[in-house]
C-alpha cells in the first residue's frame, strides 16, 4: 500500500530537480575550498566538487532526452 503512488500522491524529484541540487553541490563544495582548512577537508570538498559534475552530466543529459521527448 505505501509503495503505491496512487495512493500516497508522492513523487521523487525529477531529473531538472535533481540537475539543479548537483549544480548546487558544486557550487557550495567549491565555496568551502576558497576557505583555509585541513587537507582532509579540502580533499572532501574536492570529492564534492566532482559527484557534483558528475551528477550535472548525468541528470543534466536525462532531463535533456526527457525534454526532447515531451515535444
């Protein structure tokens, strides 16, 4: 009954949601590297930085196709 979405009326995000939150990883992971910190954390900032590419390309070319698809 919970995994119905019929009857619960929720949706996960989309891919333009989840596009614009990689976007926002980025930006944020590259603003805390501007910052004078341990290396481990400049280093996990990094590893931030690059999800949150990764996950621009990926959700960003889903949300393209799917775009495309609706015209």
């Amino acid at each position: 009954m919970h995994g119905d979405r019929r009857l619960t009326g929720r949706r996960g995000p989309g891919h333009g949601e989840r596009t614009l939150f990689s976007m926002a990883l980025v930006v944020v992971s590259l603003l805390w590297m501007t910052q004078d910190m341990a290396l481990w954390a400049t280093a996990t900032c990094a590893v931030g930085a690059a999800g949150g590419v990764a996950g621009v390309c990926c959700f960003g070319l889903r949300y393209l196709r799917s775009r495309g698809d609706a015209s």
